[in-house]
C-alpha cells in the first residue's frame, strides 16, 4: 500500500480566483458563525466562580489541569457547548476531549470546578457515556480529572436514571478494564 500512496497523484487542484471570489460570501458567514461558537466557548469556560476565587481556595481551573498535565499544544476539546437537557449554565460541566500525555494519546475528562464545584448535573450523563464510548472505539486510554462536588440535589433524577444515565458511565469502565485486562 505504501507504493500505491506514495505514487498517487495529488488530490484536487488549486482553487480558481473567479471561485474564490464566488465563496467571500460563505466565508464571511462562516468566519462569523465560528466567532459567536467561540465566544460562546469563553462564555461557558468564565461561567460560575472566577479563576482568582479558586486560587485563592488553592484550586487550579479545569483548564489549567489539563495544561498542566498533557503535552503542550496536543489537547483537543470536544463537546465544550454541548448541552442536551437545557441546563441554566449552558453546559454538562465536562471539558473533554483528546490530548497526549507523555507522547501518548488518549481521552481526557475532567469537570468543570468553576460552575457548582464541578457537581453532576443534567446531560452529563449523556456526555460521560459519549467520551467513554469514545474511548472504546478509538481503543485509547481514559484519563479522569476529578474535582466534583457530588451530584447538584434537585437534579438527582435527571443525573442517575435511565440506561444513559451516571451509572452507565461507571459500567462503561468496567467493560474498558475488562479490555485492557491480560
């Protein structure tokens, strides 16, 4: 296969100027769409209780875990805006996504200690399993940053139950153990 690639002529060709000029109107409307996704990104990362009040308690960010602990410039987020049950914060307080550590890669979760001091809350569940599910598939290493609080008390019923909910996620790590298990 190796000969075949390294023979294979270039896919595509460069993009004519009168075509470029055709699309402006799509990348502008594109551009735009990726700004209001990354202020929307920031929104979510600066919610609940700022950085200078974790300091102060001798806590670092989420986000500054994972700077700390993967290889720089290798930490890809995922899921950052998803939010299935239309929680007040706009988010599942999970920042996952794929990163290397020490040269090697894997899946990273960790919880987002800024909002509720990183407790469980509506659709994440839904976001644990997506990761764990992840992490079976691409046959790669879950990494937990654990700094949670519990489970937020009203919202019990939409965190535990059903065959998606937090107990899926703790059955999820069996069956990955079992796997890497000799």
């Amino acid at each position: 296969m190796r000969q075949y690639f390294k023979q294979m002529d270039n896919l595509g060709k460069p993009l004519k100027p009168a075509f470029k000029e055709m699309m402006t109107g799509n990348v502008a409307k594109i551009k735009e769409i990726m700004a209001e996704i990354d202020r929307e990104v920031d929104r979510i990362k600066n919610f609940g209780v700022s950085t200078e009040t974790l300091h102060q308690r001798g806590e670092m960010t989420v986000w500054e875990r994972i700077e700390y602990l993967v290889d720089p410039g290798t930490f890809t987020p995922l899921h950052t805006i998803y939010d299935p049950d239309d929680e007040e914060s706009g988010q599942t307080n999970v920042v996952d996504g794929l990163a290397r550590i020490n040269g090697k890669w894997c899946v990273l979760v960790g919880f987002n200690n800024k909002w509720i001091a990183g407790a469980w809350i509506a659709g994440q569940a839904d976001n644990n399993l997506r990761v764990t599910d992840m992490a079976k598939i691409l046959h790669l290493p879950l990494v937990w940053l654990v700094n949670c609080s519990g489970v937020k008390l009203p919202e019990q019923e939409k965190v535990y139950a059903n065959r998606r909910g937090q107990g899926t996620c703790f059955f999820r790590h069996a069956e990955l153990e079992r796997k890497v298990s000799p």
